[in-house]
C-alpha cells in the first residue's frame, strides 16, 4: 500500500517481460509470414487494449483464421507431364510436354466452400487448353477434405465435363473423401471405374481405353 506506484510498475513489468518472446516471433515470420503477421498484430493490439488483454487475444486469433481461410483460397495445382525417368512431374516448372489425350492434374488442397470456384476455373481453363483431351485425371493424394460445397462442385464438373466428351478420373482419394462422395451418391455417378488407388493405376486404365478407340498413344 505504501510503495510508490512507479515501483508497483516495475514489478509487473519485470513479471512480465520474461512472456515477450521476440525470438519466437520471429521464428514465426521466417517459417510462415502468414503466423508472423498475426503474432506480431496480436502483440501489439494486447498492448494497445491493455489492461483488457482478451481484446487484443480475439483480435489474434480472428486474424489467424482470416489468413488460414486467404491461404487456402487458392491451393497449389500442378499440370503434370511425363519426365524423363518416367515419372509425372509440374510440366512447367520442369519445361514438360502435355498429353494430347490427357490432363493429368495434382490437386494440393482440401476442397471445400473457399476454394471450389477456383478448382473448377482451373479444371476447365487447363481443358481450354488441351481441347482433344478425353480424360482429365486428377491426382488427388492432397486433398483431406471434401464438404458440400465441394462435392457439388465435382458433381456439376463430372456432369458438364461427360457432355463435352472428357472424362473425369480420380486417383489416391482418402478415405474420409471417398465416404462423403458415398453418402451423397458421387461415388456412384463418377462410377468405380474412374476411382483408382494409384495414378500408375488410372493412367494404365486410361491407355488402355484410348488404345481400344483405336487412338494413338505413343506420343503421350
């Protein structure tokens, strides 16, 4: 009660001063900008609202969920050719030539209400640009989610796709993707023949087919 108020202050902040981790901060930003622009924001609003620190705490983590949803709006995908070990590598980043009969397409993302728009944009641009392609096989190892939105999404591209003559293929689904598309019936309208475990799998399946329309496949 006696202590003069500048002393009381030092306490608390000597208390204190021990929780601000800069090194942590940083660490953040090098890792990710993304986490090191939240930690940063969330510091100094905990500081601006003080002594109403829970403020500055949802304002954090309000923003942290605004730049995980940004994050994921727009997943990586890779158009995919054939390397010269025989493997499927990024066509562009590896200067690769495309099928003329296939779009072979890595999908690193869930697949959810954020970002079907741009799955679908990509889908149809990447068919824009190889228009005698009568498979679209989507490698689909990255994605770990699938919501309604997304089913719907896949739904409406399997259905406009099958109009124009292209088939669409998936192969890797995960488990908790394959029972969404059970429960909603995708998995029946895609039909078991287009599902497979492995890309090494579907394009064999894929071949197969083309050789049997009498196309020439020596050149994909």
């Amino acid at each position: 009660y006696h202590l003069p108020q500048s002393v009381l202050a030092m306490i608390v902040i000597m208390a204190v001063v021990g929780l601000v981790n800069i090194k942590a901060m940083m660490h953040a930003w090098q890792a990710n900008k993304q986490d090191g622009i939240a930690s940063f924001v969330t510091f100094g609003a905990t500081l601006l609202f003080a002594p109403h620190l829970e403020f500055g705490i949802m304002l954090g983590a309000g923003l942290s969920l605004m730049l995980y949803l940004y994050s994921t709006m727009k997943p990586r995908i890779a158009f995919l050719g054939k390397y010269e070990d025989g493997t499927f590598r990024d066509a562009d980043v590896n200067q690769l030539p495309k099928s003329n009969h296939l779009v072979m397409v890595r999908y690193d993302g869930s697949l959810y209400f954020a970002n079907v728009a741009y799955f679908e944009d990509a889908m149809i641009e990447a068919l824009s640009s190889q228009k005698n392609a009568k498979y679209i096989l989507v490698v689909s190892d990255g994605i770990n989610q699938l919501d309604a939105s997304g089913e719907e999404i896949i739904h409406k591209l399997h259905d406009r796709l099958l109009d124009g003559g292209t088939t669409l293929v998936f192969s890797g689904l995960k488990k908790q993707v394959l029972d969404v598309m059970r429960q909603t019936g995708l998995f029946g309208v895609i039909h078991q023949d287009n599902i497979f475990a492995t890309e090494q799998m579907a394009l064999e399946s894929i071949f197969q087919r083309l050789s049997a329309e009498g196309i020439d496949i020596s050149n994909d």
